[in-house]
C-alpha cells in the first residue's frame, strides 16, 4: 500500500472503440473470472447509449477495464458501475485507482455527481481501493446478491455485496483523491478508540478466525475481515462460512442501529496485517431533517 501519489506510468485511459477492443475486454475478464462476462455486443450498446466502456491499455492491449451505465433509483440519476478489472499480472500498480477516476472524470462529463456499484465486503483490497482511496461510502447490505456463482473468484461462496456511493465532487472524496489519508498512527489511534463489533482469534494455522458478533454500543466500532481471503479459501476454506456470516450480522446490526462506514483501514500488529471497517453512529437529526439512515437488505 504505497502513497497515493504514486504514478500510473505507461497506461493510457480511454473509451473502447474497436470491435477488437471489446473483443479484448473478454480476455481480461477470463483472466479474471474465467469466464467471458458482458458480451460485446451488450458492451457496443452500453458504450452508445449513455453508457461507458473504458480500458487501460499498454500499448494496443486492455489490460483493465470499467464497465458502467445510467442508474436511476426513482430520486436520482447516478451511474451504476457494473464490473472493473484488472489483469492479475498488472494489478496492484494503480491501474484500477486511475481506472475509478478515469470513470470519475468521464461521469462528471455527463453532469452526473454519483457513481454506484457494490463489492464483496471479504475483499479487503477492494474495500481498501473503494473506500479508503476513494472515498466511497457502502451503505446498504444485500445478502446472497446474485445467488450462486460459477466463476472461479466466486464458485461455492455466498455473494454478498455491500452497495457503495461515490459522491463524486463530496468534499471528502476530493481530499482522498488528493492523497490525503490517516496517518498509520491516525488509523491505530481510530482503531484503539473503537470497540469490536467482530471479534476474532488467531486459529492454529495462524490465521485469524471470528469468534463473536456484538452490535455497536454508541461509539467508533471496527468490524474486521480477512486481510486476505484467498489465503483463508485455501488454507481455512472452512472459516470462509464463518467471516461471511459474522461480517454479514455485524453489518445489518450496525446499519439497523444508524451506523455508517466512515473508513477503512489496515492495521499493522507485530508482523500480522488486519483490515477493518470504521464505523461511526449517523450524526443526530436535526429540525430540518437529518440523512435517512443506511440500510441493510
Ligand atoms: C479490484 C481491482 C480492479 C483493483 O485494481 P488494481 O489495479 O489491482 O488496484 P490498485 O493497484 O489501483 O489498488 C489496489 C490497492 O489495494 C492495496 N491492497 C492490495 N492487497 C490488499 C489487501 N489485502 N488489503 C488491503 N489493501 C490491499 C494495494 O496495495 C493498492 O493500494 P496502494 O495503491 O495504496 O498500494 C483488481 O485488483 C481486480 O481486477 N481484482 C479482481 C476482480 C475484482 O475484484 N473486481 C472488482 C469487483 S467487480
């Protein structure tokens, strides 16, 4: 997890335009998922109609892409971003943050102001690029979102998704994508100063395992997920169940009593790295009417 002000050398970010392009963006997804994923010609579509299909390319190769198109929830127009990827060789090189403000950018072209998607709330790097690099808020939880999945990220797990909100000009987003972020001794301070609504022990292998669920009492609350899944899936496939559920209760309780994510953060502990949601209570209404609170599903 290097500064945010790393640079993202020898990529170009642009719109797909070829048909060779988006037969590419096939191949970057059965790098990723083993499976095709959106048909080109479903991508022609969404790329012509309101929609966007952008690519980071080496060269004349995608090697990531983002697939959006228009939201609308009866309230607001938003874009709704339906899958980003990565080639696995390339990724942790920054190409999927420009890849999100790329899409930022592109968005705020359109004179929209929100981008939507959801993500697994296990996948702590996801979490780390979504919430904390980003600045998007999870706001809603949905159990078993997509039902069972064949693909190989997915095959034989619970889908849970937590649905995100990246308001695109919020203050507080603007100062993550200007690289301001807690310090690790801000995080550890956060960290200390909140209660477990996860609890968890390291297991026999060594790694860690939940033990308990409680619902926040009022104050900061950390939740705690794997700082890395795949090692759990295959060395502990049998917790996998375990964090899925204990995540998943932790999440409704807190959303049901009007807490929000605020944060994510990784936390260094002698040579173990955890990973934790940072969630506060909602502000209190006031007389005008306060936010309405976020949800779970
Ligand atoms: C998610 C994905 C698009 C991100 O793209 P990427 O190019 O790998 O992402 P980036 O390099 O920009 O950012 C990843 C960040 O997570 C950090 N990270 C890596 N592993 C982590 C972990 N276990 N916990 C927390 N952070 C982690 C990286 O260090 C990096 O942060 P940094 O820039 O501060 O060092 C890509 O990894 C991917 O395709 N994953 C599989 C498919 C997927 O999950 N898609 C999203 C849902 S549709």
């Amino acid at each position: 997890m290097a500064g945010v002000s790393s640079e993202v050398r020898g990529f170009r970010f642009r719109k797909l335009e070829k048909p060779e392009e988006f037969r590419q963006l096939l191949e970057v997804h059965r790098a990723v998922w083993g499976d095709e994923g959106v048909p080109t010609t479903l991508q022609r579509a969404i790329q012509d109609n309101g929609g966007l299909v952008l690519g980071a390319f080496a060269d004349i190769h995608l090697v990531g892409f983002a697939l959006s198109f228009l939201g609308w929830d009866g309230t607001t127009l938003y874009h709704y971003s339906h899958i980003t990827a990565v080639r696995p060789e390339y990724q942790n090189h920054r190409v999927g943050f420009r890849l999100k403000t790329f899409q930022r950018e592109e968005v705020l072209k359109l004179g929209l102001s929100e981008l939507r998607w959801t993500f697994d709330p296990l996948q702590s790097r996801n979490a780390w690029l979504n919430v904390r690099q980003l600045g998007g808020r999870p706001d809603r939880y949905y159990i078993h979102y997509y039902g069972q999945m064949p693909d190989t990220i997915n095959r034989g797990q619970e889908t849970d998704r937590l649905r995100l909100r990246w308001e695109l000009s919020a203050p507080a987003v603007e100062e993550r994508l200007g690289g301001k972020t807690p310090t690790a001794d801000e995080d550890l301070a956060r960290w200390n100063s909140s209660t477990a609504i996860v609890e968890t022990e390291v297991g026999e292998k060594g790694l860690r395992t939940p033990t308990a669920v409680a619902e926040p009492s009022g104050g900061l609350a950390h939740l705690e997920i794997p700082f890395d899944l795949a090692a759990v899936q295959e060395h502990e496939p049998e917790t996998v169940r375990s964090w899925r559920h204990a995540v998943r209760d932790a999440f409704r309780a807190a959303f049901d009593l009007g807490y929000r994510v605020e944060d994510f953060a990784v936390i260094t502990s002698g040579h173990e790295r955890r990973s934790f949601y940072l969630l506060g209570p909602a502000p209190r209404a006031s007389p005008e009417g306060a936010a309405p609170p976020a949800g779970s599903l």
